[in-house]
C-alpha cells in the first residue's frame, strides 16, 4: 500500500509538472487577426470601422491601457508597442527583446499636432506633413511632457507615424504616445509576419495579426535627425531613403550635417 500510494504520488508530481511545462511553453499572447483589405484611412472614421475592428482596437488598447506590451503591424515591420509614459511597460519591452538599455525607443503617436507636445520642432510644418504618415523616423529633441525614463541617456528621440490605418487609430485610441521597436529579439532578422517572431507570443498580452507586409525589404524606416536647425543627417537609411532626401533638399534647401549627434 505504501509503495502505490508512493507511485501515485510521483505520478501525479509528474503529471503536474508536465502541466506547468506545458503552460510555461504554449503561447499565451492573444491573436486577433485585422480584417484584410480595409481601406487605407477607413479605420481614422468612426462611422467606417467595422465591429470586429472595433473590438481588436479596444482589446489591444485596454492591454495597453494595463501596461501590457502588444504585437502590431506597421507600414514597415512587425512592432513591439507599449505606452511611453509607462515606465513599468518600456522596461518589459527591453526585457522581451533582450534589447541593450542604452539603444532607443522610438514613439509613435496618430497626429502630426502630437509631435508638437511630445517633441521640440525645428522645422517647419509642411515638411513634416510631407514625410508623415509614412515609413520615416524624424528624431527630434524631446520636450518635457515625454517620458524621462524613455531614452534617459539623450535629449532627442525618434517619432513615427505609421502609414498604417490600424496604427494611427490605436494611437488616437489611446490618447498618447506609443514606444514601438521591432518585433524580433535584438540582432536577429526583422518580422514581416506574426509567425516569424512566435517565440516572442508568451511574452505578450495581444498579437495582431495584419497579414503578411507587403515589404520585403525588411530594411525598417528611414531614420533622419532634424534636432540641428536647417540641417538634417541620416541616421539609418531604411526602405524611403530617395524620397526622404528628395523633401529634404531639393523641397526645403536642408543641408546634410555629417557632425551632428545621432541616436
């Protein structure tokens, strides 16, 4: 009798730990999948949003909203998005991608008047309105009202806005800036699919899933800093190189500055 009830015993610590492994392992990340082809700016109308757009919106908004990191599709990459201001939540994102602390977050906000509080402009309006939306990072100085556990170690950041439909409203949704990096451990290939980075999905609250991006290029945005007044250089050439230095010189007389701090 005691020999059973000692092999019962293992047997149920066995099965136990087996379970544990098995919850430990399986994803936990919930998927939502975006209904394909809705039209680009559809998303930004209240009257145009579908209901099921509307509940992956406030699903995804209310993980944020609890200082959760999610999983979102932009115009470029897979990204990693938190709430800025939360710095609870920009640490879980450096945690997941086994990211260096001293390397950046960018921000991403749903409005060009957004950049206005989060960031110092020292150009005009109508060149960020020809770069924005779109697959471009402007690094410019930061101001106050941004996060200083974000980035501690420079005064300027990078600022995006998606040339994503789903993007810009979650932005708008949200009411403030998102951190956003890629979705991929640190050194390795960027995503273009939620499949590629699915050994990041346990350590995610949402997951959404936008399809497969059209670029293939996996080269990321172009990065350009415009902190030094009428100057601008480039900090990553990214996958709209050409037509960022065509606004930048030839639309507005920018000078590249090769001496200029990058991120």
């Amino acid at each position: 009798m005691l020999v059973m009830r000692h092999i019962s015993k293992q047997t149920l610590l066995s099965h136990l730990c087996s379970l544990y492994t098995a919850a430990m392992m399986s994803p936990t990340a919930k998927v939502l999948n975006l209904p394909q082809q809705t039209p680009n700016g559809c998303l930004l109308q209240q009257n145009c949003v579908q209901q099921d757009q509307i509940e992956i919106l406030k699903s995804t908004v209310n993980a944020l909203k609890d200082g959760e990191v999610v999983a979102v599709p932009t115009d470029t990459l897979y990204g990693l998005a938190c709430l800025a201001q939360s710095s609870e939540a920009v640490k879980k994102v450096y945690d997941i991608k086994g990211r260096n602390g001293q390397k950046p977050l960018a921000i991403c906000v749903g409005e060009i008047e957004e950049i206005y509080k989060y960031c110092k402009v020292a150009v005009k309006r109508e060149l960020l309105e020809n770069l924005l939306p779109g697959p471009v990072t402007l690094v410019l100085e930061r101001s106050a009202d941004l996060n200083p556990d974000l980035n501690p170690f420079t005064p300027l950041v990078g600022v995006r806005i998606p040339d994503h439909p789903f993007m810009r409203r979650l932005c708008q949704m949200c009411g403030e800036p998102l951190a956003l990096t890629s979705a991929n451990i640190s050194s390795k290939t960027s995503t273009v699919d939620i499949h590629e980075f699915q050994e990041l999905w346990p350590r995610v609250a949402v997951v959404v899933n936008g399809g497969r991006i059209g670029d293939q290029s996996r080269q990321g945005s172009t990065v350009v800093n415009l902190s030094v007044p009428g100057r601008y250089s480039i900090i990553r050439p990214g996958c709209a190189l050409a037509p960022t230095l065509n606004v930048l010189e030839c639309k507005f007389g920018l000078l590249e500055d090769t001496e200029s701090q990058k991120v």
